[in-house]
C-alpha cells in the first residue's frame, strides 16, 4: 500500500499586541482544530512582529514547505496594518485594489459615514488575488493560490474560515481517543512508550495536570485510522486499569 | 545619545498537542509578559512538532539572532518528552545525568514510590547545563547559557519564571498607555498614523473590538519612556474626544 499524502499547513501569526503579551492568541487553537477537520495539519506556526522583512520572510520560507500558509492579523485600514504590503513586497507582485472589495466596501459604509482613503486600504491584495467572504465586518480576507490572508480579531477569522470550509483539498483527518485518570506519568512512562511501540500507526501524547490537589495525566491516542486508536485506547486503558488506576474515557 | 541597546528573546514552543488544536497555548502570553518586565522583547515565537529535527533547527535559528531563547513544553519522563535529547543534539552536546537534579528527584519520590529509570529521564540535561528550580514538582528547568528549557504545564513554567526573575540582563522595559472607545478605527485610520509620526519614540497599536452590539478600539501606545507615551496618549485622547468620541484611559 502506498501511503496516502499527508497534506500540511503552516501559520504565521502576525501582530505585536501578541508578542507584548497584551493579547492571548485564539488563533492558533482555532485554525489548527479547523484545519484537522479539513484533513490538513498544522505543521508550524510562527508569531512575528508588524515588520515587513519578518512578515515577508515568515511567509516565503513557510510557503515553501508546506501545502497550506495561512496569516492571521494586520489587514485592517491603519497605519499598523502591514500585511498585504509585506507579503506583495516578499512575493514581488504589486499591490491593488480589488473591484469586488472595493464594491463591497462602498455598501459597508453607505450607511456609515461612506467610504474614505483609510477604508479604501481594506481593499488592497497583491495582484492576482481573491477574496474570502467576511459576513462579520466590510473587510474580506484574501485567497491567492496556496496562500490565505484572514483577519486578527477571532470571530471574524471563524468566519473566514467558515466561508472555507470544505473548498481545500485535505487528507484524512487525525482522530484522537483520550483517556485520563489520577494517575502519575512518571509511574507509567515506560507502559507508554511499549504501549506505543505496538501499535502501529498510532502516537500516543501525555498530558500532565494538577487539579483538585492531585497529580494526574490525559493520554491523547492519535491515528489517521479511528479504529487503530480505539484499539490502542483500549489496551492501554486495561494495562492501567490492571495496575489500579480508574481511569475515565474521554480524559479528566 | 547612543541608543541603548534592546535585548530580544525568543520562544520555542513544543507541542503536538498545541498544533493539534487541543490544548489552547498560555506560556507565550505568558512568557512575553515576564519578559517586558525584565526589559526584554519577546521577538519572535515558534510552535514546532514534537520532532527532533524541527526542535533543533528553530532552536538553533533563533539562538544565533536573538540575546535569550526559551523553550516550553517536552521535559517530561515520558516517550514523547524529547526536547532535551533533540536539543542536545542540535548543539552538539552529550546528554548527561545532572547529579542535582538526581538528587532532587531522588528527594521528591522518596515518599512516593521511589526513583525509577522514567524517573530519571527528567536529570537529564545537555552537557554543561545548570538547573532551574521547580518548587511544583520534582523535575527543575535547564539553563544553558542563554537558553533557557522549560517546563510546558503553565503553572510549571510560571513557577521557573518566578526563580529566573531579575536574573537576567535586560534594558528598559517597554512601557505602554491605552486609551479605547465606541470608535470606528477606519474613521479615524489617519489621525492615528499622523500622531505616531508627530510623536518620536512611540509606536500605536489600534485592536479593534465588537462589544455590546457597537464597534469600537483600543489604542496602545508604546514607548521605553513613560512620558512620551503618556504625553501622546494626551494627545491623541484629546483630538478624539475634539472629534466626539468618548474615550476611555485604560481601555475598554
């Protein structure tokens, strides 16, 4: 059997109110679950600065070895707001503005003050692009090839998103089956590890937690296959049940 | 004046489970508050699989351009706990059993149930390397010069944070002023790029929000001197409120 193509993606988070600290990121959580359902896998994922070399870079060198780039952040109409320009400049394709966008637009704000020099930068994309659909706000996001340009605020990026899902071509998609239990991973590391080893095609992550002044870990089987994990769960969760510890489908 | 020099850090973050969309990351916002504390800019981040290769190169990368490099996440006793080995091995390190952290470990499983071989995983460091206290759980971080290895669970790496705290040499922290409102950030796009030009030494930041069924934003002004900052968040504070928006300090 020939192994199917694993189809990846990898996302540049752009945004200095990120590297401050001042915002928790809810992208990357988002994009990598959405991206699984769509059979794809988030292989990396860079947060830079609002500086075009690093936008620029982070793009090129991520483009290239993945199916998938995806940006999040920066397409707004201010000053801070680099994104198109720094990716036109790092691909080398000129920046315009897009006729729908603009139209688009124009309706957004008939009613709200109308269309200015600043709204208007909302419709730029580097040359050859398309847009994606924001039912959210005026400004839409921007497909160009392999590349996705979508916006920082999280619901407006699910709504992106939304407005892709199912138009990527993707793989099968990673299931996982989780157990969890009081149970100290130190105690069963090596149970693990040979759980692991045996069955193929199955990698099994622990989750370490503190809660309710207890230590105690979730197990997360993950498989292209449902049934390798279910199998794999299964065995692992009688190998710790055996050695006393009540262990609950689902995690803890 | 010579400008003073900025110190950057970087941060690698390890984890399937982040790429995977399960767990939602909380050490970058984290890390990159602390950091603004010790008057270090958190430059870039990077969240890679748990694959040595990967691990070693964004390590490597971004240790040779930046003046600290943190990792999170992988130092755990179980099969999927890498980052030492991978690092190590990036660097061209032997990996030895550190005897402090031994016998730490041998301390802290003393009562509950005794060192094990998994167990001891978590002495391991590169070679060279000193330890960072841990008062959670048994197992310490690893300093290595300017790197930085870190516990993933965040209260974990919280508790090594607060041993490395004013430990670091750093230089003036980045100070910042906000001031938010029920305002349209396009409405007001050029103001805000004409006050950061008029303004030396700052750079605005505009996040919009959609709250209680209205648009609005918060602008951050950021400086490495409090006065500026302030003395521009006067300013543009009052030409908002010269154009009707209600402006709130702190943000909304």
């Amino acid at each position: 059997m020939v192994n199917p193509k694993i189809w990846t993606a990898a996302l540049v988070v752009i945004g200095d109110e990120i590297l401050s600290g001042r915002t928790q990121d809810k992208n990357i959580a988002q994009i990598a679950a959405w991206l699984n359902v769509q059979g794809i896998r988030l292989a990396e994922v860079r947060v830079v600065a609002d500086v075009a070399e690093r936008i620029g870079e982070a793009v090129t060198v991520l483009m290239a070895s993945n199916d998938y780039l995806f940006t999040t952040g920066g397409i707004g109409p201010t000053h801070d707001d680099i994104t198109v320009d720094s990716i036109a400049a790092a691909l080398g394709l000129a920046v315009v503005v897009h006729p729908d966008a603009r139209a688009t637009l124009e309706r957004y704000y008939e009613t709200r003050g109308g269309i200015t020099e600043a709204r208007l930068r909302m419709a730029r994309v580097p040359d050859g692009a398309d847009l994606i659909p924001n039912r959210m706000s005026g400004a839409p996001g921007i497909r160009l090839g392999k590349l996705f340009i979508l916006a920082g605020v999280p619901h407006i990026t699910a709504g992106m998103l939304d407005a892709l899902t199912g138009t990527l071509e993707g793989g099968r998609p990673l299931v996982s089956v989780t157990i969890g239990g009081f149970v100290p991973e130190s105690e069963v590391a090596d149970l693990l590890g040979a759980t692991e080893k045996a069955h193929e095609g199955v990698v099994i992550g622990s989750y370490p937690f503190f809660r309710e002044g207890r230590i105690g870990a979730n197990f997360v089987i993950r498989s292209e296959e449902q049934e390798r994990a279910e199998a794999c769960a299964a065995v692992l969760g009688e190998q710790l049940a055996a050695q006393g510890y009540e262990m609950v489908a689902g995690g803890i």
